[in-house]
C-alpha cells in the first residue's frame, strides 16, 4: 500500500515530531523542506488508520483524496 509514500517510508521519524497526526507532518515538512502533499499526507493517514485502527484520523477531505 502506497510504496513510494515519504511519510510512510519514514513512519518512525513522523512519528517521534510531537503532535497530533497534523502537526508531526509539518513538522516533518519544515524539517526537510518539502511541500505541502495534501495526497502524500492522505494516503499516510489512511496506513496509520489501517495499522492502529483509528478511522477517525482520516476527514472527509482525506477520503475525496483517495477515493475512498
């Protein structure tokens, strides 16, 4: 699922930023100078939800995203 995803590839660092899911993403972007990848950040969520069982971290948004 989502092979190529920089945020997933790199889940233990995202999750050591500090924060809400929301947060630990931008952290991670300032960090290493990317671009807001409101895709990228969606598919991620949707693997953390998957892993954890926690639907709620996706939104609606998120879902209109992917398809879902």
């Amino acid at each position: 699922m989502y092979k190529n995803n920089i945020y997933i590839k790199n889940h233990k660092e995202v999750a050591a930023m500090g924060g809400d899911i929301g947060v630990c993403l931008d952290k991670y972007d300032h960090k290493h100078g990317l671009k807001h990848d409101a895709v990228a950040r969606a598919q991620y969520k949707h693997w953390r939800a998957e892993v954890t069982g926690v639907k709620e971290l996706l939104s609606e948004r998120d879902r209109e995203l992917l398809g879902l």
